[in-house]
C-alpha cells in the first residue's frame, strides 16, 4: 500500500476510498487493471514522500477502505450521513469507524463517492434524510447534516471529492443534469468559506466541465474507473490539493 510513515508526522492524513479512488492512489497502474489492490509502488503516496524530501515537511498519509464489510459497499451521501451522523459515536457503527473515533487519530481526513452517486433520480415529492434513494433533495439533506457533523471538529480538516461522474454509457441525460446540479450546487453553495471543509473537484478533472467522464479517461466505454491517464493526472492534482489546504488553508 506504500503509505507514508514518520515517527514524529507533522500531519497526519486519511484518504477513505473505495475502487475510483484506489485506482488514483496507485496512478500509474501496471498489469490487469482491476480494482484490487496491485502490487508495487503507488503514486499518491509517492508523490507525498517527494514533496516530504524537498520542502522538508513529515506530512503522513494513510488510506482505507471505507465503508468496508460487513458494511454494505456503497459510499454515497446517506452512507456518510449514516455512520458519522445518524450513529455517530466513541464506538464503531456496523464494523466502521464513526468520524470521532478518525478525528482522534488523523488531521486531515480526505474522502469521496464512486461514480454511482451521479446515477441520480428525480426527487421525490417529501425528501427523506434517511432515504438510501439518490436524489437531489435527500443528497441535500444528508449533506447539510454532515457539514454541521465536520465543523463540531474544529481542529481536523476535511477534503471531500466532488462525485465522481459516469461515463455516458452509464447513465441517462437527466441523471447526468441532476449530477451536475448536485455538484454545482455543493461547489457555490454548501461550500463555505472559512471553515475546515475543503473541495477536491475531481469530477470538474475528469469530465473537463462536461456532464459524462470523458471517454479518453475511462477504462472502457461502459466503465467509469480512472484509467491510467486519469489516474496518474489526478494523483499529482489530489497531492497538490492536500499540501495546498495544510499550507495556505485554502
């Protein structure tokens, strides 16, 4: 997994994930270009061990599967909301860590969506904070409380990913403009200036401002995993990213 150790980290720093994100964390991808784990050095943590060398900085960095089994292995809004907010505590909910038990051991906690999330439907005509139905109203609300959730953490900091983006195959055009909107909206208006939440905006890299993952980036037309051109672009972006929210706070 080639993390980033120190004894004494100025920083210590958690990238959750699930497939998306794992393949950004190897970057430059070398055999069968599954989702597993794959052998050899990976380019995230890499890059942090370079930027460590030449600024002189122990900036450590970790990642996990999360959630994990037997959790189901869904990382969307409501399953965020739903360990961290709805059973939030000193104790871990369904095998995974709650955000009191990751605040007390990391700085900077960096987390994501896999693509699905942009598979959205209309909303309904009541949303439900606690609704596992993905549409725009519910995302809102569970948004909303797991924003109120991060800021009672004052001294942590929080990276989170805009959602992943499908590729065109697997989605529809109204899913797509719901995606977008959800996006647009968590960029200018759940996002506030000042506190310790932090953007990623991953989907802006791969879809360069349109509403599908671009096909050069996707491992096939019918899937949204980063290929090795994503990865490797986004890997040195997201490194950047996080030295930019330790160092300038912004």
């Amino acid at each position: 997994m080639n993390e980033v150790t120190y004894k004494d980290p100025d920083v210590r720093i958690l990238f959750l994930h699930h497939s998306t994100g794992q393949n950004v964390w190897k970057g430059k991808l070398s055999g069968l270009a599954g989702i597993s784990m794959r052998l050899g050095k990976n380019m995230v943590p890499e890059l942090m061990k370079e930027y460590n060398r030449s600024a002189g900085t122990k900036y450590a960095l970790s990642e996990r599967w999360f959630p994990d089994a037997p959790y189901p292995i869904e990382n969307n809004p409501y399953d965020y909301y739903n360990i961290w907010v709805k059973n939030a505590g000193t104790t871990p909910f369904m095998g995974q860590p709650t955000l009191e038990m990751l605040a007390s051991e990391y700085d900077i906690i960096c987390f994501k969506h896999c693509f699905p999330i942009s598979n959205i439907l209309a909303d309904d005509s009541v949303p439900d904070i606690n609704s596992q139905k993905k549409t725009i109203a519910n995302y809102k609300l569970q948004y909303n409380a797991l924003r109120d959730k991060l800021k009672q953490f004052p001294d942590n900091k929080f990276i989170i990913w805009t959602g992943a983006a499908q590729v065109e195959n697997g989605t529809t055009p109204d899913e797509a403009e719901r995606a977008r909107a959800f996006i647009t909206w968590v960029k200018e208006e759940w996002d506030e200036p000042g506190d310790n939440i932090f953007l990623f905006d991953f989907n802006n890299i791969e879809t360069e401002g349109g509403l599908f993952m671009k096909p050069e980036y996707a491992t096939s037309v019918a899937d949204a995993h980063p290929n090795e051109l994503l990865s490797m672009k986004a890997a040195k972006l997201f490194v950047n990213r996080i030295v930019e929210v330790i160092e300038k706070n912004k």
